[in-house]
C-alpha cells in the first residue's frame, strides 16, 4: 500500500507539472504582439457624422486560420467587429476627437493600440457663439436662443442645421429668431419625442465664423403645462382632487393643500393618476389647492411645469375663539390698565409738585386733647385765648358857659 501510494502521488505530480507547463506555454503564445492596424485615417461624411477606417496589420505572420477582430473605442464606448471601419456621430464636434483601434488575432495575441485624434471645426474659433440656451414649454415649438462673440463680423448671417439620431437627416433651421436684425435663435417646427436625440451645427454661409456644435435630448428640457384642475367636497372630511392631463407620456404630480386656520401648505406627491383625495379634512375650514407636474424619469423628464390656478373647497366659519376675538378682548382692557396706571402715576406727581395745605389740627391735636374735640371749640373755650372784645364808648357832657373864647370846656 505504501509503495502504491508513493507511486501514484509521482503520476499525480508529473501530471500537474505536465499541465503548468502547457498553461504557461499557452500564455506566452496569447501575449505575443501582432502588428497593429495600418493606415488610420478619418472623413468627416457629413456635418455631424464621421467616418474611421484603417487597413489589416502588415507583415501578419500568423497561420491561415487566424481571423482578426478589431477592436475600437470612442468616448469610453468600446466596439469589437471584424469590419475595417467605423461609422459614428461624436459626442462633441467642438473639441478633438480621438479614435483608437487594435487588433485582435486568437492565435496569436493582440496588437497595441492606434490613436489619431482629429479636429473638424473650420472657420475662426474666436467666432463661435455662446451663451447657448434652450427652452420647450409644452405645446409650443422647441426653440434655442444665443448670443455672438465680439469679434464677429457685423450681422453674422447664421445657419442652423440639425439632424435627429432617429432621421439621420439633415436639416435647415425653418423659422429663424431675430433680434436686431441678427439672427439670435431657431424654432424647431418638428415634433419631437422622447427617445429623439438632436445634433446642431451653428455657422455662417461662408463658413467663416467657427463652427459651433451641440447635443440635445429634447426631452430632458420639456416643460409640461400646469394642470387644469378641479376640487370638489364630497364629504364633509374629504377633498376630491382631479385634473385634465392628455399627454401622450406619463407625469409626476405635486398636490399642495392649505387651510385657511393654519395658512401652511401640505404637499402629496402622486405618479400615474389624474386625480388625488384628500383625507381628514377639517370641518368648517376653507381648503386652497394647485398642483404642478413633471414627465417621468423614465421618460427622462427634469422640470416641472408652473403652479396650477388656485381651486378652493369648503367654507371658513369663525365659531371658535380665534385671533380676532381675543384681540377685541384683550385690546380694551389693555387700555384700560395702561389708563390707570397713568392716571395713579398722575395723581403722584401731582402731590410732589403741588403738596396739600396740612391740616392745623393734626399739628395741635397734643394740645386740643383728644382726636374728637372740634379745632373751633377749642378755641372758643380757651381760657389762654383773649377775645378782643369792643370797649365801651364815654361820652363826655357839654355845658354851655358863657365865658370868655378862650376856656376850652372840659371832659
């Protein structure tokens, strides 16, 4: 048994090595360089799309039975294909675009990496406009604005073309937006949906100004219009919500809902429905409703659409103490303690500047006798109070005597 084992243990090595010998060598055979694509080159077919092709790797020493993939990437996006060419929209015509391509052999490894970056703009870069806007409110047209750098010639005549990735034609600006006699905007008279994507090219002409490219799905800038809504009160503890919406894609909605006691609005968020109810609704209490939408993320919708016309439910009824009726309480009777405070605080100012005569008979009372006695009896009764009591007159007797002048009668 011992001799048995050993011996199967040395196949089972032998076998192990045998098989790590034909890994590695296996390996070293998928990691050997084959010539790269030949010849790389690029044509701009028409004013957004752009053409790559390149010839088969040169001096291929590989056997009959190798068949080469090619494999390709632009913006991050990568391709395998056995073709020799390219065919795509760049995402941004406005910079370089840089292609690379390798090639693939199963029998013998893969070649390193072609580059070639390109820039197609013709036309003065200085030239380009700016200040690129777009907006789409549903229902109209689909229109973009801009403005013109200051070293452009005066009154630019622009060209806008557009090609729809769903078309993959070319089209011309049918309705041009002018201010000050320039050309400053586009209305898009095509109707777009919400898988559409849109290149543009803005120039001139006589493709003297810089070429200015962009991208656009038109659906990540459609403003829904603001619902048309309708509020009903089918209890006396519930609001019926219902608005009209015949959008071809599905939206979101916000419901907003306020009382007029509390004047704070409560917000519901539904999705997929057209009407909405409101719970536990206060009794006597007037509601003011409005809701807004969106189209969905899934149909990549990003803005909301203005505030719907305010609807009211319900009736406001004061039969509770409010806010009104504590004031035409408290008021008055604010009043009339500030009054009387006033009038007290009056009253002692009044007595420090105007201090009152004393009474004598607090001064005397020791000597009166007694809180009870009258001041004007004590008087009256004093025995160290003397009257001034009128003397009697004396009348003196006159006799006539016949005497001399000069004898002045006596008293």
């Amino acid at each position: 048994m011992g001799r048995a084992s050993r011996g199967l243990t040395t196949v089972l090595q032998a076998v192990f090595t045998c098989a790590l010998f034909l890994y590695e060598i296996d390996s070293g055979f998928s990691k050997i360089k084959i010539p790269p694509p030949s010849n790389l080159r690029d044509e701009l077919v028409n004013l957004f799309v752009v053409n790559w092709t390149w010839d088969s790797p040169k001096n291929l020493t590989s056997n009959a039975t190798c068949e080469l993939i090619y494999e390709s990437v632009l913006n991050s996006k990568k391709i395998r294909s056995t073709h020799k060419n390219r065919t795509a929209i760049p995402p941004n015509l406005n910079n370089d675009i840089c292609f690379q391509v390798k090639a693939i052999c199963a029998n013998a490894g893969e070649s390193d990496w072609v580059k070639r970056c390109s820039y197609f703009l013709k036309g003065y870069p200085e030239t380009l406009v700016r200040d690129l806007k777009w907006t789409w409110d549903e229902g109209k047209p689909l229109e973009c604005t801009w403005n013109y750098q200051k070293s452009t010639p005066p009154e630019p005549n622009y060209i806008l073309y557009y090609m729809s990735k769903n078309e993959n034609e070319i089209h011309e600006c049918q309705e041009y937006i002018h201010k000050e006699g320039v050309v400053r905007g586009c209305k898009f008279i095509s109707e777009f949906y919400s898988g559409d994507k849109i290149n543009i090219l803005i120039t001139d002409s006589l493709l003297k100004l810089g070429r200015f490219y962009s991208f656009l799905e038109p659906i990540t800038i459609l403003r829904p219009g603001p619902p048309n809504i309708t509020v009903t009160k089918p209890s006396i503890d519930r609001i019926h919500v219902k608005w009209n919406d015949t959008s071809w894609a599905f939206k979101d909605y916000e419901v907003q809902s306020k009382d007029s006691k509390s004047q704070k609005w409560t917000t519901y968020y539904i999705t997929g429905k057209n009407n909405f109810m409101i719970d536990s609704a206060r009794r006597d209490v007037m509601y003011t409703v409005r809701v807004k939408a969106k189209f969905t993320e899934n149909f990549g919708g990003l803005l909301w659409s203005n505030w719907s016309a305010e609807a009211i439910a319900g009736e406001h009824r004061d039969d509770d103490w409010t806010v009104q009726n504590i004031l035409l309480i408290t008021i008055p009777l604010i009043a009339a303690i500030v009054t009387i405070l006033l009038l007290v605080c009056v009253k002692r100012l009044k007595v420090l500047i105007c201090p009152p005569i004393p009474d004598p008979s607090k001064i005397f009372r020791d000597i009166i006798g007694g809180p009870g006695e009258e001041f004007q009896q004590w008087i009256k009764n004093s025995p160290y109070i003397f009257h001034n009591k009128p003397a009697q007159e004396e009348t003196c007797t006159v006799t006539l005597v016949e005497k001399a002048s000069s004898e002045m009668p006596a008293c």
